[in-house]
C-alpha cells in the first residue's frame, strides 16, 4: 500500500454505509435537493466523534483513543479487502465505543 509514509489504518469503527447510515435533515439544497438524507462515513462519523468529545471534554488525539478512557466493543465481522480480527485490525480498528 502507498501510503506516503503515512499511517493508514482505521481507529475506531462507526457507521459507513450510507444505505444503511443516520438521517438528517437538511434546508440548503445538496445538488438542488432539500429535506432528508441517509449518510454515512466521515459526513456522520466525524461528528458523531465531535459530539463525543464535547460530551466528555475531552481532546480527541492519540492519547485518548488509544489510552484506556474509552471502552471499545470488538467488531470481529465484516471486511474491505482485509478480514476482522479479534482486538485492532485493519478493518474497523479498536471497534466501537460502548456507552
């Protein structure tokens, strides 16, 4: 893989599917469309990890996603070319946050 030099494997695991992501609703056309949209990937995960942080005041760096104040359940289903694995892998890495 060519990354650059550049770390290229996941944190955590949240919604990407946008067949399969959140609702929103929107009032500013998005190619001339208003109303609801199902999204998914960084359009939901981004801010769903904002939310979080703000909820904890925490600073989401390194340290708190790997140190041990988040609890992460094991997603060992799935794939993107690479299989789940128990604990970290390359597919969805530390898994999902409980609580």
């Amino acid at each position: 893989m060519n990354c650059r030099g550049k770390r290229a494997t996941p944190d955590v695991s949240l919604e990407a599917d946008p067949a399969s992501g959140v609702s929103v609703y929107d009032s500013t056309p998005y190619y001339g469309q208003t109303g609801w949209f199902t999204v998914g990937g960084t359009s939901v995960s981004s801010p769903i990890w904002a939310a979080r942080s703000a909820d904890a005041a925490a600073v989401v760096n390194a340290a708190y996603v790997y140190g041990s104040s988040i609890t992460f359940r094991d997603i060992a289903t799935g794939n993107n070319g690479n299989p789940c694995l128990t604990g970290l892998d390359l597919v969805t890495g530390r898994g999902s946050w409980t609580g």
